[in-house]
C-alpha cells in the first residue's frame, strides 16, 4: 500500500558516517593527556589508528554488522551429520567481522606497544560501542597473559599467538594458526563466586610435564570456539594448600584431535545475544598447569584485574553510545517550535547524563594509563582503584541507559533505535568478574590488608586538595568513614561508592573544564540533587555540559 496519508518528518538522521573516537572530546582529551610527554610520532600514530577505528565503528556498515550479530545469535551443534560429537558453536558471518576488526586494530595487543595499555584501551571504548557481545573474547584474551606468565613456557608459547593483530576463526591445534583467543571456565552451579566451593578434578599424568587430565563441569564458559581455555581445578591439597590450580585447557590437542571438552548447551541470557555463554563438561581433558599447584586465585588475580578494568571499559562505552544517541535525538527532534535539546528541563536530563558519562570515561582511562605506568605506587592503585570503579560505573550503567532510552520517548523502546540492545547488556559488567558485592568486600580487603593501596589512592585524590570545598569535605567524610570499623561489612557498598565519588570528583577537578567540575562536585558531592537524572541545580551551565557531550565532526 503507497503510503499517502501522510509525510514522516520531525525524525532524527541515522547516526552514520562519523567518527566515533575523534568526534569525542572527552575521550580525545584523555587520550592526550596520558600521552602528553609521548614522542610527536607516537601521538600521530595512536591518533590514526584511533580514528581509523573510530570512523569504522560510526559506519553503516559495522552498524548493520552489529545488528546482524545481535538477530543471529550463535547455534550450538553437538553432533556432525555421521553422528560424531563435534560440540561446535555456529556464529553468523557478522560476528566473525567485528571480531576480525577488533583483532585487527590490536584490542588484545596491550604488551607489546609503547602506551599500549592506553591505546587498547581506547580502543576497546570505541569498538565496544559498535557491538559489545563479540568484546568477551577480546577482552578475556587481553585479560589470560597475566596468568599465563606464571608459567615462562607457556607464556612464551602461547602470547605471541594472544597478542597478534591476526584473527583465524575454526577449531584447529593453536599452533597452527597466526593468532588464537583464549577464554575463562571458572564458574561452576554450586560455587558461584566463591571458588574454594569449586570440585573440577585434575590429577597429574606424571612424568613431570605439568600435564594433567581435568574431569568436572562449568557453569558458565564465556566465546567457547576459543582456542584455550583458563580454568581453576582442584588437584591433590597438601601443605596446607587446599589444591585449587589454574590450567590451561586447549579446546584441539597439537597432534590435531579434539580435548575432551564438550558443550552442555548454550546459556539463554537477557542481552550479550551475540556472544555464546556454555555450560561444558570436561571429560578428562588435557591440561597443562599454570603457575604453581594449589595456588589458582593467586596465579589468576592479574587476570581477573584486568578483566574487571575491562568491565569498566565496557560500561563507560555502553554509556557514552546511550548518550550519544539521546543527545542527537534531542538536537533533531522539535517540540513545541523549539528543538528538545533547547527545553530547559531536557537539558537539564542530558547534562547529567553527560557528566555520568564523563566521569566513567575519564576513570577508565585513568586506570589504564596505571597500567601502562607500571610502578610500585601505580600498581597500589590499581589494587584498590579498579574494585572500587568496577564497582561503581558499571552499577551507574544500567539506569543511565535507561534514562537515556527515556529521552528518545516510545522510540527508545523501539529496537531500530538501538537503545534496548544498549539496555540489554548493561547490566552483564556488574555481574562478569565478581558482582557489585563481591567488588566491594574486595575494596575491604585491600584496606585491611594493603595500606600501601590505601596510601596510593589519598596520594591520588590529594592532587585535588583545596581545590573545591564539596570535594574537600567529602574526603572529610570518606576519612571519617574509613576510621570507623563499626559494622564495616555491611558499609560495604556505601564506602565503595564513596571512594569512587571522590576519586571521579578529583580526576574532573584536575583535567575538565570548570563547568564540567563544579557540575559534578554540586550534584555528586554537594548533595543538592535528585534521585534521578536530570535533577541538576538550574544554575548551573547545562548548556556546556550537552555542547561537550555532543559528537562532533
């Protein structure tokens, strides 16, 4: 039926063709600050790269692969057509392209390249904004080479195949292929996140090879098409060690046949619909250990680190994109004659969402610029800031999403606007690498345990003293707090949230632009704020605030 009733208008443009990286002025600040005494030659570089990427991830073309990826979730095939057990998972061709791109740009390449925590980083912000289901397996891989270092052969082995720019999809020996992905199986039913609860077996095959023969199951195995797996196992307890081991479990053996390695099923989960999540059973499996026997947390403590900073990543991506979106719906569509970026209460709405945005971003860089630091007080840092901002941006995510699908009105509900695959994932960064409680209890161990961290973190807020009198006397307050252990497990949260706060705070008060700051100070610390979004002291210059969040270019 021609359609002649009536003309559409009043309808934001595809948000196409533009650069995700370069159009973004708070991502490109930070960049260059941590990059500020680089070599001129260094800073053109991660510049071209960036926004290669950026440029790529703004395209109409990786949006519709984004869209093919999430409408075509992955299939699991457990048998060949002859009846043999294959335990395969399908993906669409889509998702093969993100992951290739991602591969490609150097997104699990943080080792070998001056800066390259930073860049990947970067990066990672960017293309996550593209698709974050196909993120899993990149971040994971980046995340496996601090454990793997616990064991020199192995490392030596297997990194120069994790940190290579090439991507080979199939199931072949890793050996045999210019580049490989490595997952994590921790989990299984009836431990959850407390591993000690873990009954995975491994008993050694002797002859002093570090190989061992794994039988159990996982609960959730996150991109099982990867080449190799990280998992923690029990072998024999003994001098006073309760056995949990980390293992490097190969999904095919060098001499070209499949591990004993089979997919259950594939989980049925809320969003992350283009990556596959799997319940496997390992069968006696070959392994090879990794780091010392009965000491598994130990050796995969760096690897969890980094996979959290990742989930920090993440969320800050997934909440730019919803901004990014809401605002240029704002600045197309008009109501009452004036567009609704102009409506005052609108503006007030975006303007907290930016500083939301903005604040996450700029932690998130923060910690990986640590990580490219790599000195005793940096790494004290890491230890306490990395739970602390875990927990906190990507608990801030999901109602930031949600308010940012709001301003779009019943579009946002719409899957062609984008923002529910946005608010499906969400949520999944505060649960991957240990939920919201988890994260803060392990805030608490540090401060018992590490002073050092603590140390560190006073260091890093401190370069912010005297500089705004909110943010003054909420580290008063954060003080206070610390020095009363009354009922400290059940404050958990509360004293997570407040170090995350003060840190945001201090960070946007050294590097942003005052309005940015005295924005952030007034309704994250001054207490003159809402519930919700959009509750800003008028006074405020709301304005700036959603100029800044604006893509530009």
């Amino acid at each position: 039926m021609a359609a002649t009733t009536h003309t559409v208008t009043n309808q934001a443009p595809p948000l196409v063709g533009h650069d995700v990286y370069a159009g973004d002025r708070v991502l490109t600040e930070n960049v260059e600050r941590h990059l500020g005494d680089a070599p001129p030659g260094l800073l053109a570089g991660v510049r071209g790269e960036l926004s290669e990427l950026g440029r790529a991830a703004g395209s109409a073309e990786v949006q519709e692969w984004a869209r093919q990826a999430d409408e075509h979730p992955p299939r699991l095939r457990t048998h060949d057509r002859d009846g043999n057990r294959i335990d395969e998972v399908e993906f669409h061709p889509a998702w093969h392209r993100l992951l290739g791109h991602a591969v490609g740009a150097g997104l699990t390449d943080a080792r070998t390249r001056p800066a390259g925590h930073l860049r990947r980083a970067a990066g990672f912000f960017v293309w996550t904004q593209a698709e974050a289901g196909h993120g899993c397996p990149v971040s994971m891989t980046h995340a496996a080479v601090p454990a793997l270092r616990a064991e020199p052969e192995l490392a030596a082995e297997w990194e120069p195949r994790l940190t290579s720019h090439v991507y080979e999809e199939g199931l072949r020996p890793a050996g045999r292929k210019a580049g490989a992905l490595l997952g994590l199986a921790m989990t299984e039913q009836q431990a959850g996140s407390d591993v000690r609860a873990i009954t995975t077996a491994a008993r050694p095959l002797g002859g002093g090879s570090g190989a061992y023969e794994l039988t159990g199951h996982k609960w959730f195995c996150s991109a099982p098409m990867s080449d190799g797996f990280l998992v923690l196992a029990r072998a024999a307890a003994g001098a006073g060690r309760d056995g949990l081991t980390c293992f490097l479990v190969p999904r095919v053996l060098p001499d070209g046949t499949r591990n004993a390695f089979g997919v259950q099923r594939l989980e049925h989960k809320l969003g992350n619909r283009s990556n596959a999540s799997a319940e496997v059973e390992f069968a006696g499996a070959w392994a090879r250990r990794v780091g010392e026997e009965g000491r598994g947390v130990r050796t995969v403590m760096g690897t969890v680190a980094a996979a959290r900073l990742d989930c920090v990543l993440g969320s800050a991506a997934l909440m730019r994109q919803a901004l990014t979106r809401a605002v240029h719906h704002a600045e197309h569509r008009s109501v009452l004659g004036a567009p609704l970026v102009e409506q005052p209460l609108m503006r007030n709405v975006l303007a907290d969402l930016a500083l939301e945005s903005e604040a996450a971003t700029t932690l998130a860089l923060r910690l990986a610029a640590a990580c490219d630091a790599d000195t005793d007080r940096e790494r004290a840092f890491l230890r306490i800031a990395v739970p602390v901002a875990k927990y906190w941006v990507t608990k801030r995510c999901t109602p930031m999403v949600a308010e940012a699908l709001e301003c779009l009105g019943g579009s946002g509900y719409l899957e062609g606007s984008g923002l529910p695959r946005l608010l499906r994932e969400s949520p999944l960064n505060s649960l991957w690498a240990g939920s919201g409680n988890v994260q803060a209890l392990d805030v608490l161990r540090v401060l018992r345990r590490e002073p050092q961290a603590l140390d560190a973190f006073l260091r890093e807020i401190g370069q912010a003293s005297g500089a705004d009198h909110r943010l003054d006397a909420a580290v008063r307050g954060l003080l206070t707090e610390l020095a009363d252990l009354t009922g400290i497990e059940a404050r958990a949260r509360r004293v997570s949230e407040r170090m995350a706060l003060v840190l945001q705070a201090s960070l946007l008060v050294r590097w942003a632009p005052p309005e940015v700051a005295d924005a952030f100070c007034a309704g994250r610390l001054g207490g003159d704020r809402g519930g919700a979004f959009g509750t800003l002291p008028h006074t405020l210059d709301l304005g700036a605030l959603v100029e800044r969040a604006r893509i530009t270019g």
